[in-house]
C-alpha cells in the first residue's frame, strides 16, 4: 500500500535534523523543527514492513518533523552509497484533513528495504518497488523520494552518526 503526500514549498532556510541513536534498542531517530501550521495529523504515520521492520515519521501539523527506524528492514552495504541532488527543497506534508479524536496513528503495510555505507552515515530507506522519483530535501540530513502519484517512495538518511560503541 501506499501513503500520498504533497510538498509544500518552503519558506526560509532548511531546518536541521537532529540524529540520536538509542544504543540499547538499537532506534535510530532524527527530529527537526518545521513552523507551525493549523490542521493536519498531528502524531505518526507508521510505514510497515512485511517482515517485520517498520519506520515512524513524526508529523506535527501535517508536516513531517522527523522519523525513527524502529525495527531495521535488512540493509545491504553499497561502498561509496551517495545521495541524489535534491531537485527541490519542501516541506513532506500529509492529508490535510485535521486528525481525527483519538486517532493519533495511521499504519501503512508496504516493502521496506536498506541501503547503507559501511559506517552507516548515509542510508538509503526505499518504501515499495523501485521507480522514479523526484528528490526533495526536507531538512538538512534528510532527502524524500516521492513518486510521481505523490506517494513516499524513500528516504535518504544523512550525516548519521556512527552507532554507540559499547561500553567497555
């Protein structure tokens, strides 16, 4: 299944994504601030993989302000892995129809898979079958892939930091 969204033009310069990764459960999660704006899903879109992997992306006021990669999707090693150039700068914004009571969290069932570098400083996350997109970056850090139906297709992952190293 798919998710559609829309890109809003934005105003101003490009936020920066925050990378942390929780070391025990092994969540890779980066937030970034996007203005505020009334309307829209304000919690989660839950991309789900069916072998079990899953990315959230965080949504504030239909935009999306940041993603966690919960449960990995298998990632392949792709040496010298580099990020297209962006064709344009946005805001990734949901249905515009306000959240309903309650519903704080929408599933989408869809493929998952990962490419990385070996130091995991750039990951490639393709939701679905591979196919054209267009490359919006969203914040410095992160790139949307969205097709041309308007359907999230991937997101690249930048500038990560290298995983905790554990504690001697």
């Amino acid at each position: 299944m798919a998710y559609t969204v829309t890109v809003e033009k934005l105003e101003g310069k490009l936020p920066e994504v925050a990378w942390r990764w929780d070391a025990e459960t092994e969540i890779l999660s980066g937030q970034f601030k996007v203005p505020k704006k009334a309307g829209g899903l304000t919690g989660s879109v839950e991309l789900t993989g069916a072998e079990g992997s899953y990315v959230m992306l965080d949504v504030s006021g239909g935009a999306v302000c940041g993603l966690e990669v919960v449960v990995w999707p298998e990632r392949q090693v792709v040496e010298g892995l580099k990020a297209p150039e962006p064709g344009s700068q946005g805001r990734l914004m949901m249905p515009a129809r306000p959240s309903q009571p309650g519903i704080a969290a929408v599933e989408v069932d869809t493929h998952l898979s990962a490419l990385k570098r070996a130091d995991e400083s750039v990951i490639h996350l393709r939701v679905g079958p591979r196919r054209k997109v267009d490359a919006v970056q969203i914040a410095n850090g992160l790139i949307a892939e969205v097709d041309g139906s308007g359907n999230i297709a991937g997101l690249w992952l930048l500038n990560v930091p290298p995983f905790p190293a554990p504690d001697a």
